[in-house]
C-alpha cells in the first residue's frame, strides 16, 4: 500500500464480489468453529431472555432484538436456539469483516492489500473467538464493520454528510453494544491522518479536520442520546442511566488498582490481537524504502489508548479476551498492511489462526456434556423436568436439551430468591402445584448447584431461602447421582 496510492471514484465490481467472497468465506469459518459451550458469565443469561422472547435491556439495545429474531428464524428450520444465537454472532463478525473489507478499498487501498486487511481482521483471535460464542460482541462488530465503511467515505468525501453517515454508523454502533461510542475517538485520528498524510493527496487544512471531526464526534454523540431515548420510550431500556452507572460502579474499583494495568493491556490488547498488536507499531521506525509514519502512529496510540482505558476501568485484571477492543482490529490491520510485506501478513495469518483455534479448542471442552448424561440417565425413558436454579442449569438445557420449553420443559427458579417474601408466604403452594401440573408426571430434579443458589440470603423482605423451604414442605428431596450429575429428585410428599 504505497503512500501515493490513488482513490478510486467508486467500487468496482470485482471490489463488491472480493466483499461478498469475504463474507462467505468468513461466514463458513466460524459457524464451522461455533462454539456448545457457553462463554463467561452473560450467555446463559442472554439465552434465558432469548428463550422468553424478552428483549428488554438496561444497557446494549440492539442484542436482545436480534438474539429473539435469529432463535425465531432458526426455529423456521428446526435450529435449536443455542446455535441460532452463536449464529447470529457468526453472521455479524462474518459481516463487520466484509464491511472492513469494503472500506479498506474505499479507502483506496489495492485489491491484494484490502484481501489482506480482511484476512487479518478477521483471523484476530478475538474476533474469532467472539464470532463463536453467544455473546454482545459478535453481532456488535457488524456495526463496526459499518462505521469503518462509514469513515471510509468521510475520509474521500470529507464534508457534512459523510460527517453524518459515520455519525449514524457510530450511533448504531452504540445501539449494539454501548462501548460503540468509542469509535468516534478511536477511528476519527485515523481519517485525520488520512487526510493530512494517507493519501498522497495533498493535505487537508487542519482547521478543516477539526471543524468536520467535531461535526462527526457531537453527531455520533448526538444520534447515540436519541436512540437510548427511543429506546426508553418504547419500553426495551428500562433504566436510562445504566451505562453510566456500571461504567462508574467498576471504575470506581479499578482506577484504585493501577498494578493491574500491565496484565490488562495482556489480557485485552497484546493476546487479542497478536500478532497485530506487535507488528502495528512499527509505523514509527524507518525500515529500508519504508519511511517512519509517526502521525499514523499517533492515530494509533490514541486509538489504543482509548480502548486500553476502558478496558482498564471495567475490567481491570477480568479476562475478557478483548471483548471491549474489538474495534481495534480494523486500525491495526491497516497499519500492518501499510507497513509490511505480504511474506510478513502471511505469516501474522499463520500465528493469528493458530491462535485462535487454540482459544477456541481450549474454551469449547463441554464440561456440563456428562451432566446432561447422567440427568437422561436418572430420567429413563422420558425427559426430566428440571427446576432450574444456577447458571449451570441453563447452560445445561440450552446446550443439551434443546426442546426444552419455559414452563413446560422446566421451571425458572433463578429469580424466585427475590421474590416479595410475604407474596411468596400468601402463594407458596401455588408453586408445588405448578411444577406438578407442568411436570405431567415426568420426574422433577433439582441440581445442587441450584439448592445452593435458592438457600442464599436474600435482602429484607425478600423471599430467599423460603422458596427451598416451600419446596421441601410439598416434596420429599431424594438425593441422586449419576455420571456428571448431583442433586435431588423431588417426589410429592
């Protein structure tokens, strides 16, 4: 990608089909390396809304939505809802990454080189990884993909619509996951150094960039309010303040631990994006007919510095695999495509892949496989009626009994600790007699991971262990045992 590179007046056809080869290809690769088991502490809770068709959210508008459309349109074919929704992730990172590709060549880099920014975009291992479980991220990085594209045109056309198209694609971004406000000042630097060194254009004034940057960044913030509006007026956020207030709950935390800091930028940059994340920086030094690029480098360290903090300030040592950074996959890429060889790209494939077949080798080990085993074990010859408590118990129906309907298939206890305990008092032996109506005489357990969870402590006036003891007084628990599974049997006293 030479620095006198010229802009193309538009896409060519073949530009569209290497996008749509791009799709394809990446589509394939991860719906083939989808992940059963459930990842980190937000699946199971994001397939027991799917399962409801609750799409309410305090915080991310967009996942619930499309996470109860993709079961829906799964269901049309006789998918099960698990694979569904890391479908659904599959799709959006297979579609962020055409995108990306789309704006590399709007930004008029050469067919080979925007293959390579696409090939390297999408083998970040954290890209990967989170194109495979269920999880916020994989459909979130089609809206980054969209904003990458967005910037491209405000990049070759600067003016105030295309200041406004990236404004959209940032508040869409935001309406996917919330960190996707971040792209304002994440991908901004990098269009400022396009227009003053990038192109081989002559450079545009500063004055210029700041006046449309600003125009861009107060649009995107702009557009972001509203949509958060929109969705407090048609009732899918229910608490406006949210974003805010968990952002400072964990700040308030981590800003406390800088020691914490060298082992986040590990765990949220340097591993996520190897090796991308080492060879980017070489936009500083010279390197034979290469010459330095400090103000892309500059663009970059604002770009990381950007992610780096939030991923400090909520996460602090949390491993979330880069979950907060995805976005600086596309800066990255581009800076290694600007400043490497293809024998060099070739080779941050090789160690990306290889990488990121290892995460999801290592993450995808089916720990609750012998649980569910043992579960049909102790059944017989009918499905078991589960009252689920624990996280465990949901990532156990929803990978390993995929017909299991709410009510019908097993009941949802996780909440019932919190229940209005006077409610619960008043009401109590309407639960036996529901589980005995819905169970229709197939053997009903309880995990003990789930007695634990509903014997916890509950806050003043809140129902908590009583729910076990309304259990108990209307069925006798009969501990079993078999392969992975360890619990109760609760037969009707």
């Amino acid at each position: 990608m030479p620095n006198g590179s010229t802009i193309p007046s538009g896409p060519t056809t073949r530009g569209r089909f290497d996008s749509l080869l791009v799709l394809l290809v990446a589509l394939s690769v991860y719906l083939a390396t989808g992940q059963r088991t459930l990842y980190g502490v937000d699946g199971w809770r994001l397939l027991r809304r799917t399962a409801t068709d609750d799409v309410r959210s305090e915080m991310h508008l967009l996942y619930k939505p499309m996470a109860a459309a993709a079961k829906q349109f799964g269901a049309l074919f006789d998918v099960p809802m698990l694979e569904s929704v890391v479908a659904l992730s599959g799709v959006g990172t297979a579609v962020g990454v055409a995108l990306v590709h789309a704006a590399a060549r709007r930004f008029g880099i050469g067919r080979s080189d925007a293959l390579w920014v696409a090939m390297l975009v999408g083998t970040a291992p954290g890209v990967w990884f989170y194109a495979t479980v269920v999880e916020r991220h994989g459909p979130f990085f089609a809206f980054v993909g969209l904003s990458a594209w967005a910037l491209a045109w405000f990049a070759v056309r600067p003016g105030p619509w295309t200041a406004l198209g990236f404004s959209l694609g940032v508040a869409s971004a935001y309406a996917a996951h919330s960190t996707g406000i971040l792209l304002s000042a994440g991908y901004l630097p990098l269009w400022a150094w396009w227009l003053r060194r990038g192109s081989g254009a002559p450079a545009t004034p500063w004055s210029r960039i700041v006046v449309l940057g600003g125009l861009a960044g107060l649009g995107a913030g702009g557009l972001a309010f509203v949509a958060r509006r929109i969705g407090v007026w048609i009732g899918t956020v229910t608490q406006e303040s949210s974003n805010f207030d968990f952002f400072l709950q964990h700040a308030a935390v981590h800003v406390a631990q800088p020691e914490t800091i060298p082992i986040n930028l590990a765990q949220e940059y340097l591993m996520p994006f190897l090796p991308l994340s080492v060879l980017a920086p070489v936009v500083f030094l010279r390197r034979g007919r290469r010459p330095a690029e400090p103000l892309l480098g500059a663009a970059l360290l604002i770009a990381i510095g950007v992610y780096a903090a939030i991923s400090f300030t909520i996460l602090g040592d949390f491993s979330e695999s880069g979950a907060y950074a995805l976005p600086l996959a596309f800066p990255l890429a581009f800076a290694v495509v600007r400043c490497w060889s293809p024998a060099v790209r070739g080779l941050a494939v090789v160690i990306a892949c290889s990488v990121s077949i290892v995460w999801i080798h290592d993450h995808d080990t089916e720990p609750l496989r012998p649980r569910a085993d043992g579960l049909r074990a102790l059944a017989g010859t009918v499905e078991p009626y589960l009252v689920a408590a624990h996280s465990e118990d949901f990532a156990l129906l929803f990978g390993y009994f995929p017909a299991a309907r709410w009510t019908v298939d097993y009941y949802d206890a996780f909440d019932a600790h919190g229940f209005d305990r006077a409610l619960v008092e008043a009401n109590g032996a309407l639960l036996a007699q529901a589980l005995l109506a819905q169970s229709q005489g197939r053997p009903i357990f309880l995990s003990e991971q789930g007695e634990r969870t509903l014997a916890r402590p509950a806050d003043e006036g809140k129902a908590g262990p009583l729910i076990l003891d309304v259990l108990q007084q209307a069925f006798r628990f009969e501990p079993v045992s078999a392969q992975g599974f360890e619990g109760y049997r609760l037969e009707p006293r």
